[in-house]
C-alpha cells in the first residue's frame, strides 16, 4: 500500500463553522476516524498510522470544536460529532468508515455509529465513559480525585468549571514527557505510568499541551456534553461495536466499560485484565484495529 502521507487542512462544517482535520495513509483505504480523548489536541501519533496501515486503514482525525483550528460550538452534544465526521467524509469522497473513540472521545464514536447507520461499519470504544444518566452505574465512583473534582465542577456549571479548568490548563502550557504523569497525579496508575516513555510519552506531553493552546473551550464544552444527555439513545447504536477497557483504569473507571457492554446491543466485551487508562491502547492497538477491520468485513 503507497503511502499518501499526511495532510493537514481546515474544513467548513454546517452553522459556518471550520473543523481541522488531519488524514493519514493510503487514500484507497478505509477510513479510521480517530475520536481522541479529552483534552487532546490535534497531533500525528506514528504508532497508530504504523498500525493501521496493514489493515488497509486511512486515518482521518479531527479537532472537535473549541480545540484547535475547529471553531467553539456553545451546547455541543455528543450527538453533534456525527454531522461534523459526515461532512469530512464527504469531502474525502468516503460512503463508508470505520471509527474509535478512546476515552472522552468514546461517546463520539459511539454517535457515529448510532447515528450513521449502513455508513459506519463498526466501532470500538477505548476506555470511554458511559453515560452520566446510567441506570445502576455509579458514575464518579472509581475515579481519582483529580477526575472527580473536574467533573463536580462540570456539574456545578460552566461558571465553575471554567475556573477549574483555566487553572489546570496553565500547568499544560509545556509539557516534556517527564511532566506529564506528575501533572495527571493519581489519573495514572502504575500500568500507565509505565508507558508514558519515549514515543508514547512525547505524543502524550504534545497532544495535551496543543489541547489547550487556544483556550479551554474544547475542554469545556467536552466535559459538559459529557454530564448532559448525549443527543442518541444507546438502542440506536448499529452495527458492530467492540467494547475496551481495562481494570487498572482510575480516568474512566472498570464499570463504565461493563456498563456499556451490557447495554450497547450486541456489543462485544474486551475487558483487559491488569491494564489502565493510557496503557490499554499503548498495549493492545493493534488487537483493536483487527477487531474493527474484521467486524466491517462482517457487519
């Protein structure tokens, strides 16, 4: 497969707004929309282009509103991504994708295959947090402290957790990867602590500080989609959907990945014994990407 390289462009989306976007790879390929976490900027991660290449996978990632080039849109939903990802791909010329979600970008992988039916093909959330409203799920328990005063914050309202978040973001202003598991304190356990080393360190210190260089509206108005109803009901979800998470997870709790397992139809658990938050996709990217390939081909 040649390889098309990268390219980096900024598109306009409806209610004029612009979204950056980065592809990667063969343009012949599958797409792979990459929903990152949150906060996450916009930067190349070479191990994950390197694993989707021999699965015939282009990549296609974006900046969701607030971060980056994309413009703020004030009251997003989760929901929301899907129009956003749906005009990328027309502009790619792409009828059909495949699509991930790590972390906080797991409910936007989830829109999209909820509410792109017949065009997302399969999905797999990575660590990604169920929803604030679920039944029988204690949704901060679990948590480090870190997380559940960001989330408190974020149920409190903007006001509050704009203070919150100005505060955290002035200590990402210039991650090195030696900063960053001291910045995400008790976020990270020993699992992944372990990985935040040489590529996957630096990737993780450029993503977080790019995440807030033009502000923390990105972070914001993530946080609060996330303690909102989501714009779809998991019931809409189509097509195949894997489920991954691990038990050492303290950013999005082991119960959040059996919660939505057992309420996504027909989802497919892969709950990972002994891996966290950041190790999880480190550790088993390549599984993830050859589980979603093999779905699509069966979906």
């Amino acid at each position: 497969m040649a390889n098309a390289g990268a390219d980096r462009f900024v598109l306009n989306v409806a209610g004029g707004r612009a979204v950056e976007v980065l592809t990667v790879q063969d343009t012949d390929g599958l797409p792979l929309v990459f929903n990152t976490g949150t906060p996450s900027g916009l930067v190349p991660y070479p191990p994950l282009f390197d694993a989707a290449a021999p699965h015939g996978l282009r990549c296609v990632l974006y900046s969701r509103p607030g971060y980056g080039n994309s413009d703020p849109q004030p009251g997003r939903k989760a929901a929301d991504a899907a129009a956003d990802v749906a005009t990328i791909l027309d502009h790619l010329g792409a009828a059909e994708f495949v699509t991930t979600g790590w972390s906080g970008g797991g409910p936007h992988a989830l829109a999209c295959a909820a509410l792109l039916p017949g065009r997302c093909l399969a999905a797999a959330t990575i660590a990604g947090v169920a929803p604030y409203q679920a039944q029988g799920l204690d949704w901060l328990a679990g948590m480090a402290p870190e997380n559940i005063e960001e989330f408190g914050a974020a149920m409190a309202g903007q006001e509050e957790l704009e203070a919150m978040l100005t505060v955290a973001a002035s200590m990402m202003g210039d991650l090195s990867a030696t900063d960053v598991a001291n910045v995400f304190g008790d976020l990270v356990t020993p699992p992944d602590k372990a990985v935040i080393t040489g590529e996957f360190g630096d990737y993780l210190a450029k993503t977080t500080t790019s995440a807030v260089a033009s502000g923390i509206a990105g972070w914001r108005d993530d946080d609060l989609a996330f303690v909102s109803d989501w714009g779809f009901s998991l019931e809409q979800v189509s097509g195949p959907v894997s489920v991954w998470q691990g038990d050492q997870d303290a950013m999005v709790p082991f119960a959040h990945g059996r919660w939505l397992a057992a309420h996504i139809p027909g989802a497919q658990p892969r709950l990972v014994p002994g891996e966290g938050h950041l190790s999880l996709v480190v550790n088993h990217l390549d599984d993830i990407l050859r589980g979603l390939v093999l779905a699509a081909r069966t979906s």
